[in-house]
C-alpha cells in the first residue's frame, strides 16, 4: 500500500557539487573589477580630468599583479564557501555516502483524516487485542491530518507485555499499514546504544547506527524505529571510563524539538529526525527508566486469549491463501483443545502457520 509522500529539508549541509569552480569565481571577480574600472575611467572623462587619448582599453585594465590579488581572493572564498558546507571535515568516502541527502528526504503522510480510520480498522482486524496501541496510532494519525503536518507522527510507545502476545509483530505490521522503512534493535542481544545512533570516529567499531544507515539505505526521513525488550538494555563502557546508556541515546530522539536538530555521532552533521516514530516492547516495567517513561505513552497489554489466537489464526491464515485442508487442520488442533495445554503463544501460531504454508506450497510426488 502506498501513502502520499512530502520531502521535508533534512539537513542543512551544502554539497561540493553546489559550489561553484575556482575558475567561475575568478573570472566573476576579474569581470566585476574591470567593469569598475571602466565606469571609474568613464566618469574621469565625462568630468574632464582625462581625455580618451588618456583612455586604457578594456583588456589592460587588468594586470599579473591585480590577477595574483583576484586568484588568491577567490581561494579564500572557496575555502570560506567549504568550511560552511557542513561536511568539510569528512573524508571523500563519508562525503559520497551522504549524497543521497541532496535535495531533501521523503516522509509518508496521512492527507485525510478517514485515511488514518482506515489505517486503524485494518490494523484493529488484524490483531484487535492490541487495541490500547492501535488507539493510540490512530490519534496521532488524526492529528498529522488535522494539522496539515508534512510527514505522520504518533507519541511514541512502550508496549508492556508477557512474551508472545505479538508486540513487535504488530509493529512490522504497523510500519506495512503506513508504508513505512524499519529498523529493528534488539536491546539484549547488541549493545543496543551504538547500534541505535552509532559511534563516533576514533572508536575501533565505528560507524552510523541503524538508525541513520535506514535513513541512507531507504532515502527516507521517517522510517519506523522497534525496540525490542527495551527494559533490558545494558550499558556500553569505552576504554575511557565513560558510560553509554541506551536511555541517554533515546531521550532527545524521543523529544521532536531535540530530534530536529539531532547530531549524528558518526558524521557529525545535524539531521531532523523529528519525523521518525518509535515503538519500544518490554516484558515489564520493571527496568524501564523513569526519563523514558516520562516521553513515552507506556500500555499495559493483557495476555492472549485462546480465541483471540484463534482469530489471528484465521486471519493471518486468510492473507496468506491458505488451502482450506490446512486452515482445517490448523482449526482442529484450536478445537481440540491442544493450544490451551500447550501455552498461549502468538509464535506458537505463527510457526504453525508457517509450516502449514510450506507443506501447502510443497510439490506432489508422483
């Protein structure tokens, strides 16, 4: 599904590409100099204080010494004109890799707000026991409608929950209901502060962050960041002594005044990433740092329910074409009762459904 995109300015770097050749500025200086001369010699006449027999021609109005003065006049505005550039202190190579924010980024947007009911119906049948969510999506897309706002925002959200409920999954299919890129940061298995945003030159490791690679990867300014088990995240100590927190990271991307004007570590340049939207998971809140609760809208989801299993097992079944002998069978095993004993587990399902689609798309043997 594809939404209505705006490009928003992103950055505020100027890229050596606009600026204009040593040779362009010599020859503007030398053309501005000699005209000034001629009006200057021209008013001499008129004023009588030099006769045209007295009168210097065109092409030697400019001398070896007056070119020297205009070839180093026109270096030192290069060199002014480079050093505003914004990325004058990066190498060729990191330069080349941000070429693709000339001319601005895109973002989605919702024009209308029935668009953002739609949004939320398709969502809310797909998963409806992630309604606290869902609503909560649902208001911010009204507002970016109502408000005219050039890409979609919603506040973003931790979803507290027991494992397998189908937080982040949701998210994926949020991110597919708004035609949106997303990056995914496990903040237990990764040192979740510098996968996010990146470390800075220096650092062995370094290198932009998932975060700002989606940004490149996708020529997109409002990608969907998930977080996952974010009340886990550990801290990253450097060989200094000094301590990196994936809170620390979070919190001025989080606040859209902070986020756009955001410095990222490996580049060094200011982005806006105020078009970015959030989505964090937990287990629980125990964990969750107050800072970040704080700028977050934090729901407590309820655990699954056999016949909410059920549904998604339907429905997810519908949209991928299963054969009607494998939803049967997949019917059967919710019927017998065998869920129930096993634990409730969106996973469960969703690799049900899997191996239900392989065996479905499998060849006869003959």
């Amino acid at each position: 599904m594809t939404r209505s995109q705006t490009t928003i300015p992103f950055h505020s770097l100027t890229f050596h590409d606009d600026l204009p050749k040593l040779r362009d500025v010599e020859k503007r200086l030398t053309n501005f100099l000699k005209t000034t001369r001629e009006k200057a010699q021209r008013a001499e006449i008129e004023a009588g204080r030099m006769t045209d027999d007295d009168r210097v021609y065109a092409y030697d109005l400019i001398d070896d010494a007056d070119k020297q003065r205009i070839k180093g006049r026109a270096i030192w505005f290069l060199e002014r004109k480079q050093a505003s550039t914004g990325i004058q202190h990066l190498s060729e190579e990191s330069r080349v890799r941000l070429t693709v924010l000339k001319g601005g980024l895109l973002v989605a947007c919702i024009d209308t707000e029935h668009e953002a009911d739609e949004i939320a119906a398709a969502l809310h049948a797909e998963m409806p026991w992630m309604s606290q969510a869902t609503e909560a999506v649902w208001h911010g897309l009204r507002a970016s409608a109502r408000e005219g706002l050039p890409g979609l925002r919603f506040s973003p959200l931790v979803l507290v929950g027991p494992p397998g409920i189908g937080k982040s999954y949701w998210a994926r299919r949020l991110a597919h209901h708004l035609s949106l890129p997303t990056t995914m940061i496990d903040a237990t298995g990764e040192p979740a502060t510098f996968a996010l945003v990146g470390s800075q030159r220096g650092w062995s490791s370094a290198m932009p962050g998932k975060l700002m690679q989606t940004v490149l990867r996708e020529r997109h300014g409002g990608p969907l960041v998930i977080v996952d088990e974010v009340e886990k995240s550990g801290d990253v100590h450097s060989s200094r002594g000094t301590r990196h927190t994936l809170t620390d990271a979070l919190l001025p991307l989080l606040e859209r005044m902070t986020a756009a004007t955001w410095e990222c570590p490996f580049f060094q340049v200011k982005c806006d990433m105020s078009h970015v939207n959030w989505v964090m998971t937990a287990n629980s809140r125990q964990g969750l740092p107050e800072p970040l609760q704080s700028r977050c809208q934090v729901l407590d989801l309820p655990d699954l329910t056999t016949s909410q299993l059920r549904q998604f097992a339907e429905t997810e079944g519908a949209r991928r074409d299963l054969p009607d002998p494998a939803m049967e069978a997949l019917m059967d095993v919710f019927d017998c009762g065998a869920i129930a004993h096993a634990g409730l587990s969106l996973r469960t399902v969703s690799r049900m459904l899997d191996r239900a689609q392989t065996l479905a798309c499998q060849p006869m043997l003959n």
